[in-house]
C-alpha cells in the first residue's frame, strides 16, 4: 500500500516552527516511502480561522520547499460530504440524535462533579425510539460500551483508551455544522491517509477517532504523536523566546535549508551525524527515530547550521536567497557585481543573509562618511602617503583583477618598507567606508575600478583636510 500522510493545520496563525516541524517529519514520512503528501486546511473554526493564516502557512510551506502532491483541500468546503455521511450513520444506528437540553447537561456535569465522577454524557438519548419532532437536537457518535481502544504509536509505542473513559461525542452541532474530531475522520478516510503524523496535543483524540473509523468500516491509519517543542529555558516555545514564525526565520536571514535541517534533528536523530541534506533526511528518515522526549529549542545551533548552509551551498542559489534581503533593505543591484559573487565573498564571515546583505551595501552604493571611530583610526596622517602610493599603483594597473589589484597593494607596501596592515587598513576604510570587509583583492574588485579610485581620492582628501585643519 502506498504510504499517505498529511499535515493539517488550523488556519488561526502563521507556520510556527513546532507545525513546520511537524509538517516536515509528516512530508518525509511520504517522500522515504516514495508516497504522497496531503495538505488540509482545518478551517472549521469560522471564527477564529482566517484567509490571512492560510495564506501564511501556504507561504511558510512553500518557502520550506514541501511540497504537496495534493489539496489544499478546505473543511468548510466539504460540508456536504461530512453531511451525508452523519445521515448514514444515523440511518445505520452508529450516530443518534441527542434533545438533551443545555440545562440538563449542565446538570448533569454539575452533579457528576460534586460525586468526583468523570464528566461524560451520561447516554440518555441513546437508545430512545426515532420520534418526530422539531425540538433541536446534535448527534452524537454512539461509542462503544466497554472494551479499549490500543494503538502503536510510532513515537510513543503502545498506547491504550478504557472505552469506559470515552463520551459519545457530538459529531453535528444543534445548528448542523459537523464538529472537529468528525471532520478529521472523514477527511483520512476520504483523503485514503495511512499515516497520521501529528502534534502530541491530539492525542486524546485518537481513540475517538479510531471508534469513528471502525464504525464507519474505514480503514485505521498509523499514528506518530510528536512531542513539544520547548524554548531554552524548559518552558513551552513561545514568542517571547524569540521567533516562533517559519517567515520570521525567512526575515531573519535563514536559509530554508537550515531551519529544516535545524528541525528534523530536534527530536530526531540518525546516529550523530547534525548535516542532512534533503536527499539524506529522505534516505534515513524513520518515525521510530523520533524522540518521545520534548526537544528544546538552541537558537545557536541553527545559526551554526545557517552559516555552514550559506557557505556550502551553491552561491548562485544562495544569491536568489540573498536577494530578498537585498529588496528588502533597499539595496539597489543594478549598479553593483553579481550577487552570486558577492556571497561568495562574504560567506565565510555571516551567519546570516540579513547581515550579509547588510554588510554588502558598499559594493552597490557609495557611502555618505566613513565609520567615525574607523576614519580617527586608520585615516591619519601616516595613511597619506601609503594612500596616495597605492592609488597610482592601482590607476597604473592594464586590468582590474584581484591578482593584479593584490600585486599593486603589495607593491606598495613593499616600496614604503612598512608592513601590509599599513597599507592595508586605511584602503580598507577607504573603499569600504568601514574597519571589515573580505580581502581587499577581492573587496576592490567587486566595488570596481572607478568606484574605487573615487573613494580612495574621496580619503586622501579627508586625510588631508585632516593634517590641515
Ligand atoms: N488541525 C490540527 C492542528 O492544527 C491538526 C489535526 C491533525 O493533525 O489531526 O493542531
């Protein structure tokens, strides 16, 4: 049987780093298995359910790269299809119609309460004749009496539900609307899912689920309940731990295959190795090897993993990454070197592609000052004549490249007798406005040739008016 899973959000929010975990463990419970992957949009919630979250999780899933090979399909739009079946079932005698008032239950909670006995329907509706009437009513899905309801979690392995603990669930309201927990088990059934992965919050409701499927003669799904994600002080992950958001990852400066990366090992793990690229989570991927233990969250191994992703993928893809940042700072990139070079450039030295973008504005841009506390280091009066040097060098030189420019800088440094940094430094704020930039070879280069003989006059003038004034 071709393994089928699915993730299933409730559209109240963003993508948050628990659901994309979830998400991702779910997507490679199907791309191991060479199976297929459900995206279902939990919106029956009306109220709280917006077009905005959904748009934000179709965006969070996206920009994770998993993929779906069907959906999204919407609960509000299968309204008819959870009717009819509520209507076999009636007809069955799996389901039955409930008048019990909202006082009476009420009641009856109330009473249940002050003996210390479990709150649950007490079944009084259950076996009445069918009656005509107009009086409002809600279904309830007949539970069985007594027995257990086991299943083998993948995470969490044998896991056993007294029926006796079990209420007779309303499926459909008083006004109709099919509830939550129904929903569910028609859509895995509908959708011929064959494994459930999902958060450990819904736990409770695989037992009822599984007696739903049963009487409805549905096949059971598998089931992986996975654990919590908490923050780094042992509480549950929230925002003030810092982003929760898949997209506030994406603004940060992450690269998807960080984060993903970052997440399949929270809580999951393939000896010791921490790299995996997508091929390989595919390849090792097991629901069994999921920790049952909640993970928490270490914000420094995700900047650890970021930085070995910008360094080691492809700069070309990486630039088409970069490249929203660069739009996102304004950054305009019509007069500047390709980006694939400049992350190439600057990889070794960012930990994230906000501060590479940051830190790249001097190749696109000139800059109004030098850095203050720079200038009154570098640019003084002993830079004059290594500036002034250097900068004949670099104008004499037949082409612009880094071996070349490299060769001028040396030249310089060389001929005035003192050491590379002598040189080196005020050039560096010179160009580059700041105290840091990759080696200058390279940093010249791609600033380019006018701009950078430009901005060394524009610092041999500063020194000068310097030693002047
Ligand atoms: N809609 C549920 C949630 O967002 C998930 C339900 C499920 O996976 O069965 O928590």
């Amino acid at each position: 049987m071709t393994t089928k899973t699915r993730f299933a959000p409730s559209p109240t929010g963003f993508l948050h780093v628990g659901g994309a975990r979830t998400a991702l463990y779910s997507w490679l419970q199907a791309r191991a298995n060479n199976g297929e992957f459900v995206l279902r949009i939990e919106d029956t919630d009306i109220e709280r359910s917006t077009q905005a979250a959904c748009d934000a999780i179709l965006e969070g899933m996206n920009w994770l790269g998993l993929t779906w090979d069907e959906g999204p399909y919407y609960q509000t739009k299968r309204f008819d299809r959870y009717n009819e079946i509520i209507a076999q079932m009636l007809e069955k005698g799996t389901a039955y119609k409930c008048y019990c008032s909202r006082e009476r239950i009420d009641a009856l909670r109330e009473s249940q309460a002050a003996n210390g006995e479990a709150q649950k329907y007490d079944g009084c509706c259950r076996d009445l004749p069918a009656r005509e009437t107009d009086e409002p009513f809600v279904v309830r899905f007949k539970n069985p009496i007594g027995g257990s309801v086991v299943f083998d979690d993948h995470v969490r392995g044998r896991i056993e539900f007294s029926n006796e603990a079990l209420d007779d669930l309303i499926i459909a309201r008083t006004d109709g609307v099919p509830t939550y927990n129904f929903c569910v088990v028609v859509d895995d059934w509908d959708m011929g899912i064959t494994c459930v992965v999902r958060g450990e919050d819904h736990i409770n409701n695989t037992p009822r689920q599984i007696n739903i499927l049963k009487a409805l003669g549905a096949p059971i799904p598998e089931y992986a309940h996975v654990s919590m994600i908490l923050g780094d002080d042992g509480a549950k992950l929230s925002k003030r731990h810092g982003a929760v958001s898949v997209m506030q990852y994406r603004d940060d400066g992450y690269l998807p295959e960080a984060l993903l990366n970052y997440l399949v090992r929270l809580g999951w793990s393939h000896g010791d190795q921490e790299i995996f690229s997508l091929e390989e989570m595919k390849q090792f991927f097991k629901l069994s090897d999921i920790n049952k233990a909640a993970s928490a969250f270490n914000t420094d191994k995700l900047v650890w993993l970021n930085q070995h992703y910008i360094k080691s993928l492809d700069p070309e893809y990486v630039a088409t990454h970069l490249q929203w940042h660069m739009d996102d700072q304004k950054i305009d990139l019509s007069n500047g070197p390709a980006l694939a070079e400049v992350v190439t450039a600057l990889a070794e030295r960012a930990k994230t592609l906000k501060e590479l973008a940051a830190s790249s504005r001097y190749f696109y841009e000139d800059f109004a000052e030098f850095d203050e506390a720079q200038a009154k280091k570098h640019l003084r009066g002993v830079a004059l004549e290594p500036l002034q040097l250097v900068q004949q060098k670099l104008s004499a030189l037949t082409e612009w490249t880094a071996e070349a420019i490299h060769q001028a800088i040396e030249d310089t440094a060389t001929e005035l007798d003192v050491g590379m940094g002598k040189v080196g430094m005020p050039l560096r704020v010179a160009v580059t406005g700041a105290g840091q930039s990759p080696g200058l070879d390279i940093t010249l280069f791609l600033i380019g040739r006018s701009r950078s003989e430009q901005r060394i006059s524009k610092a041999i003038e500063f020194v000068a008016d310097r030693i002047n004034s």
